[in-house]
C-alpha cells in the first residue's frame, strides 16, 4: 500500500488530499479545496491574485488534508503535484511547496499532468472507470477528446480548435448577462424552459458524411456557436439582465441558453460516440467542470447506450479542479518509479506524458 | 559551542540566493537564477547550501525568507520553499525586509553610514528603503519600502543623506541571503507561518484597475 499527498495549484482551487492504495484499488482518505471566489468580481481567473491566494491557502489546506486523513507527513509515502498545464505563477506555490515539504521530510516527490490527473478522477469514485475507455475531458481551458487503451497511453483523437467547453460557457453567460462562472447558471436557465424550444443552433462539424481520417472527425469548434448566440441576443434586442429582482425576459434568455447548451452537448455526444464506436470502447469516461453538467452526461449516455456503453462522470467535487485526482495519477506514476527532481518546474502547457500516435 | 543553524532565503531580483548561517557567521552559499525556462533552480540551490553546511532541515532553528519587495513570482517560490521546509519541521519561519540584505557588490558588509537601498520595480519605478548602517556593517534600521520614481533616486537619496545602493547604480548592489549575518535581530520577525505572504509593493495590475473604476478596495472572499 502506498499513501500519497497531493497538492493542486494549477488555476483558482488551492487543494490537497490524501490517497492510499495500489493499482485500481484506492481509498481517498481526504480531500480539501479552497475555492477563491474573489475572481467572480473580474469575470475571470487573475492569475497573479490567483497566486498569491494560493501562497497564504497553502499550509492551512495541506494541513487540513492531512488531519482530515488522521495521517501525519511521516506515514506520507510520496508527495504528488500539479506541475502543468496551467497558470505558471499558480503553479509554482504548489511545485515549490511540495518539493521543499517533500526535501524536507525526505519523502519521494512526483510531478503530475493536470489533465491525466481529470482522466484518473472518476476512477475514485467508480472503480469499474478504468482503462480500456474513450475519455472526453471538457473544462474551462481544455476540451480533449482520447483513447485510452491503458493507464499511461493516451491517443489524441479531437480537441477544440478555439474555445474550449468551459470558455464557452462562460462567455455565452456573459452575453445573456449570467455571473461566472457560466456552467451552472446557463444549465439552470436552460433547466426553466418549457415546451418546445423554438430556437435551434447548428451543431459545428457533425455532418453525417464525415469519416474517420477527416480533420474534423473528432475535432470541435464553438466559436460559431457563440457567435450564433451573440446574434440571438441581438435580434431580440435583450436589455441587460436585471441585477436583481425578476427579469421579464427570463423565457427568451432561457430558450437561448437552452438552445446553446443542446448544441454544445449533442456536438460533444456525438464526437464521443464517434470515437467509442470506433475503438470499441464500451466504456466513456467524462471528466473536467463541464462533466458537472447533468444535461451533457445523459446525452452523452444516451448517444452510445445503443452499442453497449456506459458513461461515468465523476461527482461535482472530482471533476472540478481538485488534487484527489492528482494523487491517484500520482500513485499511477509513483509506481512506475517516476520520480521528480528538485529542479522540477511549472509549464503553462505541456502534453499529456504518453500520449501516442492517433 | 556553536550557534544552531539558520537557513536564508532571498528571492526578490530575478537571482535568489541562498545561506546557512549560524550565528553571524556563513556557513554556506549559493545563487540561482530564477525563473529558468527548464528548471527551477532555487530548490536545488537551498538543498546544496544545506548539504555543503552538512546541516538537515531538521537540525535548523529557523528559516528566515526575505520579505519582498520585489519580483512577484520569484518572491513566492522563495517564501513556499520557505513554507514547505517550516511545515515539513514544525519551524518557525522569520522574514526579513530584502532590502535590508542590500550589499554592495564584491564585499560583504556596507560602510558606516546612512544608504537608500533600491530595487526595481520595473515601470520607471523603483522601490526604496534607508538603511541605517554602524561601524562594522550592522544593518540597524530599515524604513518601510516606498515606491518611488526611478529619476527621484537622487534628490530622495539627498533630502535624506543618504547614498543609493542597486543594481545598475555607481554603488553596485544587490539583496544577498547571506547578508543576513550583518542585519540587527530587531528586524527579522517571526511570521505566522499559514497565513504569511511577503510584501509585494504593488497590487496586482487587475485590481488596481478595478479598485480605480470602484473606487473601493478590492476585498477577498
């Protein structure tokens, strides 16, 4: 057995947790995320407000972690952390934190990829999440679409070619005058509509005649569709939502909402079912913050109940960001002997390690 | 009988360096240049200090981390490695003001005397502190970092009577971990290690705009 700490910076969650197991079988023993609401004001992340929360949450939420695990650093077997992608000043409190905690208590370290941390975060929770699978990770800064024959090997089918899900999300909620973060608040306007939805979007690059091989086969785009909803809201000539009290155009901005969130999620569905079709996969992991989106996982159930497949999502907690997730990537690379250097360093962005061949 | 060991952190330029002291005398140093595009070099840094002392993180008494102005972000790996060490021991972690590790280039100690100790801080500004210096080359007193414009420099140092020290001035200096052997006790100051963060001397650039367009501080939470 191997007890992991991991520690997660990447963007606007301090979080630390704590995982003990081996292979598939685990047991999270705590998870704590110090979610910074102060960026709601800007509309977006800040990253060098972002950073320096992350400096004054750091010791109180790793300690919290692992007094909430009943553990102490000394019964830690290794020290896990997000190292890439991400804000690179985010990302450095957590890589130089957790390279002098682990120095300091001579505990291994391992550096971990965010994004295969959220391919291990499902498997938490559900232990039948596990490779072979087709995976489709959605987030406000990633949409990634893989194969994933076995933990480790990562073939690329589709990605967004400008927005990701989250972005867009997030920006349609701005048009429709929605606070951020954008997910939730679109799923619950979209959530109010009633009847017959008399707008419908175009989903991008879902022509039938598509084969495998073609570029856009698996790729996605949603800048379109955003533009569609920004003309939407203009040929209706929406005031601004009202700050408080009742808005009395909450039925035209709900049938939008509504009608973007179909075509988001039904593009997504069907890229998903293309690739799980194609390798054989009778299992579709979702990850990321946009996996939270109930109407996103039963379509995408949906699509692919027809040959045999299951959908697994993870619970709002694990597909946020969160460090759960990267103590069970990291117990994946800690026992394959990976270790981290004390040069280890922060990267905006990176590919994913084992990514192979389409 | 010797002194138990002190591990000094200063990252507020884009060179961190590092010391293990103990007493006023340096055991050990090391430089680093932060922010490389491959590796992060201040962690190693610190590890070599520690080992070229033959002294463990356990066996400190104190880390002390220089408390900004400066860098933002090379001023934030400094204080986590310093984070990281302190949790990983139950140490107490202690700040000290960087400019008041300003020191001339080439020697140890600063001359007797009054000097207005500067830093970049980029935009035509620079930070500022005084330092006051005795005979023999304490640091006695620090005044709080102020931000001044970069062609003040002189009539400030002259209103004052004192003698600029920085990077690219006609005293070349710079902050130095090891300078610390040379600072008065009075200013290195026990911090709470949870909640500490060094002084950064500027807000960040969003929330100034946004506390301008408000006109109301920015509070957290």
């Amino acid at each position: 057995m191997t007890r992991i700490l991991a520690i997660e910076t990447s963007c606007d969650e301090t979080s630390a947790a704590v995982l003990a197991g081996s292979g598939d079988a685990t047991a999270l023993e705590s998870l704590v995320i110090l979610s910074q609401d102060v960026h709601r004001v800007f509309g977006g992340v800040v990253p060098e407000i972002a950073s320096r929360a992350h400096l004054t949450a750091i010791v109180p939420v790793v300690e919290q972690s692992l007094r909430e695990a009943r553990v102490s650093l000394a019964d830690v077997d290794a020290v896990a952390v997000t190292n890439a992608p991400g804000l690179v000043g985010a990302l450095l409190v957590g890589v130089s934190f957790a390279k002098s905690l682990a120095f300091g208590a001579g505990k291994p370290l391992v550096g971990v990829h965010h994004m295969e941390g959220h391919l291990f975060a499902t498997a938490i929770e559900h232990s039948e999440a596990v490779p072979p699978f087709t995976a489709l990770l959605v987030s406000g800064g990633h949409t990634l679409l893989l194969d994933v024959p076995e933990w480790g090997s990562y073939r690329l089918l589709g990605a967004t070619r400008d927005d990701a899900a989250g972005e867009a999300f997030d920006k349609v909620a701005k048009l429709l005058g929605l606070p951020y973060p954008g997910g939730r608040h679109i799923e619950a306007l979209a959530g109010t509509m009633t009847g017959e939805n008399p707008l419908r979007f175009s989903r991008p690059m879902t022509r039938r005649d598509q084969q495998p091989g073609d570029p856009d086969y698996f790729d996605v785009s949603f800048s379109g569709l955003k533009t569609a909803v920004l003309h939407a809201v203009r040929e209706r000539s929406l005031p601004p939502r009202p700050e408080h009290g009742e808005d009395p155009d909450a039925a035209a901005r709900a049938a939008i909402a509504a009608a973007f969130q179909d075509a988001l999620v039904d593009t997504l569905a069907e890229k998903t079912y293309r690739a799980a079709r194609l390798h054989g996969r009778t299992r579709v992991v979702l990850g990321g913050g946009v996996a939270c989106n109930r109407t996103l996982v039963a379509r995408v159930a949906e699509r692919v109940r027809p040959f045999g497949a299951t959908v697994y999502a993870p619970s709002v907690r694990l597909a946020t960001d969160n460090a759960a997730m990267i103590a069970r990537a990291g117990l994946f690379r800690f026992e394959r002997g990976e270790r981290a250097a004390l040069d280890l360093n922060a990267y905006a962005s990176q590919p994913i390690p084992g990514m192979i061949a389409a | 009988m010797t002194a138990p060991p002190t591990l000094a952190i200063d990252a507020s330029t884009y060179l961190g360096t590092v010391a293990v002291l103990r007493g006023e005398t340096v055991v050990s140093e090391r430089e680093a240049a932060m922010r490389g595009e491959h590796e992060e070099r201040l962690m190693p840094a610190v590890a070599e200090a520690l080992d070229a002392a033959s002294v463990r993180v356990s066996e400190l008494a104190r880390v002390v981390c220089g408390g900004g102005p400066g860098s933002f972000t090379s001023l934030r790996i400094a204080s986590s490695i310093a984070k990281g060490l302190c949790m990983a021991h139950g140490l107490p972690l202690f700040a000290v003001p960087s400019l008041a590790l300003m020191r001339p280039a080439g020697r140890l100690l600063l001359e007797e005397g009054r000097w207005l100790a500067l830093l970049d801080a980029m935009r035509g500004d620079v930070y500022a502190t005084l330092l006051d210096v005795e005979r023999g080359g304490r640091v006695t007193a620090a005044s709080p970092p102020r931000l001044i414009a970069a062609v003040d420099v002189d009539r400030v140092a002259a209103e004052f009577g004192a003698r600029p020290i920085g990077a690219g001035l006609r005293q070349e200096g710079r902050p130095r971990a090891s300078a610390l052997a040379s600072v008065a006790p009075e200013l290195i100051a026990e911090t709470t290690l949870s909640s500490w963060e060094p002084s950064y001397g500027r807000l960040a650039e969003a929330q100034v705009r946004w506390e301008a367009a408000h006109g109301r501080a920015l509070t957290a939470g």
